[in-house]
C-alpha cells in the first residue's frame, strides 16, 4: 500500500514539517494496531510511504466491533 503527501497542498510551515516528519516516524512504530510503515522517500514534489500490504478487508471492521462491544 502507498500513502503519498503532495507538497503543494501543504499551505503553510507548520503543514510542512508535519509532512516530513510523519512518514519517518510511521516507519519507526512498532505496534500490532498500527499497519506497519515499510519504507519512505521524497522526491521535490511529495512525500512517498510504503506500508505492509492489509489483504483482509474486515480487518478494520473487526477492530471496531470488538472495541465497542
């Protein structure tokens, strides 16, 4: 799975630092809730993070039931 952050939707400094520091910290959390953040780059344009791959689709859905019941 990829997540990607486009730099020209982030308006102002405050947005830009989170966008740099939220991939690498992704990939450093080590958590069994947490889908796990494989790999990171950027480029002058985004910002490009490569997570472990969920192929069961109620994986979420599951979570929620069982946190509300």
């Amino acid at each position: 799975m990829i997540k990607q952050i486009f730099k020209e939707y982030l308006i102002n400094d405050f947005l830009k630092t989170q966008g740099a520091q939220e991939f690498p910290l992704h990939c450093s959390l080590k958590h069994d809730n947490i889908v796990k953040g494989i790999e990171w780059s950027e480029n002058d344009d985004e910002y490009i993070l490569i997570m472990e791959y969920m192929n069961k689709a109620e994986y979420f859905e599951d979570k929620i039931v069982r946190v509300s019941d």
